[in-house]
C-alpha cells in the first residue's frame, strides 16, 4: 500500500514540476538494477555479463 502512494506522489510531482525528463532516467535505472539483481543469482549470468 505504502508503494503505491510513493509512485503515486511521484507522478504528482513530475507533473506539477513539469520533470518530465526523470521518467527515462528513473526507468533505466530500475532497469539496470533488475538485470544486475537478476544477473547475480541466475545461472543466466555468463551469457548477460558480455553486454556490458
């Protein structure tokens, strides 16, 4: 429940402050840190290191 009011002031704040460039700073950064979380405990982790 708690999550949900943080995304939704999030969104809140991006439209009233007009920071619409954070969206895609924000993505790649949840992004980026679910494929280095995933990448860590996955037998998948030889064949997704060689794209960085």
């Amino acid at each position: 429940m708690a999550k949900q009011s943080l995304f939704k002031e999030f969104f809140a704040f991006i439209k009233h402050e007009k920071k619409w460039w954070m969206i895609p700073l924000i993505s790649v950064l949840l992004l980026v840190s679910g494929l280095i979380l995933f990448s860590s405990s996955s037998p998948l982790a030889p064949f997704i290191y060689p794209l960085f």
